[in-house]
C-alpha cells in the first residue's frame, strides 16, 4: 500500500467533506461580502532551520498566509494565532515569538486579534487569517492555451540558504547574505499581487517549490506549461558550480521562496509589464500554457513533479 504523502490526505479529507474547490485560500461568502480565509501550520522540528531566532519564528507563521493572500491579491484583515508550546519553553523566547508577532502584524497589515495556548512536545504555530475578497480572485485552474507564465521574482535562494546552514557551502559574502536572509528573512510579494492579481488567469503561492506549483496550475488547469527562461537567482549558477550541486534542482524543487507563479492572457502581457516596470516590481516571464494534459518542460525536457511534501523524506528542511 503505497505511503500517504500530504496530496493524498488532502483529498481523503476533501472527499469526505464534499470540498471540490482545492486553493490556496477559502471564499465564504457572508452578509453580501466575501471573506477569503485561510490558515497554516508552523512546526518547530520541520520548519524552523537552525539559527533562527523566536521573533523569526514568529513572524514566519503569518508568512505563510501572508504569501497565499498575496497571489490572489486579497488584502489580509486579521489573524489568530494557536500556539503549542513545550512546557520547558521558556520567558525570553516567549517574549521574542511575542515582538515577532507584532512586528509581522505591523509589516503584512494584519491584527492579530486572539487564539489559544496548549502543551505541546514541541513549538506548533498555527496561524488562522482573514480577509476581503473583493473582485474576481484567480484561482489555480483557470489558466488557458496562449497565457504568458510569469513569477514575482528569482528562485534558488532558500534552497542554497538553508545548504550553507545545514552542510557548510561555500558561497561569496553578498551570496550568502542573500540566501541566509530569504531563508530567516522571507518576503511574500504583498505588493506584485495587490497591483497584478487582477490580471492573473491563475496563480498561487510558490513555497513547496516551483516545480509543484507549475504542476499544479497545469494539471488543475488541463494545459502543459513550456519553460524558456529559468527564474535563477543573481549568483545561483556560480553557487551550484563551486558545490557540485544541480542549479535546476535549486530552482525548481527547494521551495520556501513565497513567490507568485501566475498566468496572464497574453492580450494582458504588455499592460502587466507596464505596471510592474512603473512600480519596480521583479515580473520575470518564464514561459507559456498550451493546451495538454498537465505536463511540465524546461526546454522541451519534462521537469521531475516533485518538491517540498510533509510526510515524506525530504532532503532539506522547511
């Protein structure tokens, strides 16, 4: 029997609850509005990398709604926060998840408004945010034959981050500020979406890594998606070079970057293009959607469906 990795418990739990509509966020429509909701889960042995400081911790759990948020372009309104916690925590931790939380709320625009505390074997965080879902939001599944790939920015990063954490790479100073910083440090990309999400046939949040991502908005959306430009960061290649590790694996199946992967009709393209180059906005087209079955190329060679999955081995942690 094969082993349940996070896709197949996701659709046990879908099934039994006759939930069809599978994104990055909930749409409750209540009062003649709509709220868009979702929520996510921080655990300590998992997603926090060695090194990384209790206000990081902290602010990284409102991430991760944050960034989901951001590809649809919904402004964020509130939050709650769960928190498990070890009962051998102690109060200067505390203290530094409380200044990070704050200083999440003040960045991403969300007051955090409440939750609750329980004992845990170990530091959980589960972050459960709200906000208005004004106009049409795009979903994963709505991209179409002819629509322009594009992402909010370079990949790479955390994935070579968390090697120079975790086996001592070698990498140049302003490289390794870089990659440590978008691993302890990362920035979901509020304003790209706030100001192009309107555009978008499709999109969602990048942190299980690219390759998943593009797997996903082609098999929901029953289109192939070609490649012609990889999104590699500045200083990637030269990274992977001095050690012997594959740049393409760096790019497509580390994940932790929280950029946006979205489609654009390609009618919008030029207009998109405008608005980021007036807003300096790091718009990287990286490809397009043809009508298929769901397949991923790089180049016409088919890219691996794999990246970051709870409930399996992965090489490196969240």
């Amino acid at each position: 029997m094969p082993r349940l990795d996070e896709d197949r418990i996701v659709q046990l739990f879908a099934s039994a609850l006759n939930v069809e509509d599978l994104d990055d966020v909930a749409i409750l429509k209540a009062g003649g509005r709509r709220f868009a909701m979702k929520c996510d889960m921080l655990v300590k042995s998992t997603d926090v990398p060695p090194g990384m400081k209790p206000q990081q911790v902290a602010r990284k759990s409102i991430v991760s709604c944050a960034s989901d948020f951001a590809c649809k372009g919904i402004k964020p309104l509130a939050a709650m926060v769960a928190l498990g916690l070890p009962r051998d925590i102690d109060k200067k931790y505390l203290n530094g998840l409380a200044g990070g939380f704050a200083a999440a709320s003040r960045q991403f625009g969300v007051k955090i408004i409440g939750g609750d505390t329980n004992e845990s074997s170990e530091l959980v965080i589960d972050c459960s945010m709200i906000g208005l879902a004004d106009g049409r939001i795009p979903k994963r599944s709505d991209a179409m034959g002819g629509d322009i790939v594009v992402t909010s920015g370079p990949f790479g990063l955390p994935p070579s981050g968390l090697k120079i954490l975790l086996e001592g790479a070698r990498a140049s100073e302003s490289f390794r500020k870089s990659a440590l910083s978008s691993v302890m440090n990362p920035k979901p990309a509020q304003k790209f979406g706030a100001l192009l999400a309107r555009y978008f046939s499709s999109s969602m949040d990048s942190s299980d890594g690219l390759a998943l991502s593009l797997y996903s908005i082609a098999q929901q959306s029953g289109v192939d998606i070609s490649l012609h430009t990889l999104p590699a960061a500045r200083g990637l290649s030269e990274f992977a070079s001095a050690n012997g590790t594959d740049e393409n694996s760096l790019i497509f199946y580390g994940g932790e970057e929280y950029q946006i992967v979205a489609t654009i009709p390609s009618a919008r393209i030029s207009l998109v293009q405008r608005i980021a180059n007036a807003n300096n906005l790091d718009l990287r087209v990286i490809g397009s959607a043809t009508e298929g079955i769901g397949k991923v190329y790089n180049k016409k060679s088919l890219v691996d469906r794999r990246g970051y999955r709870h409930f399996q081995s992965n090489p490196l942690p969240r």
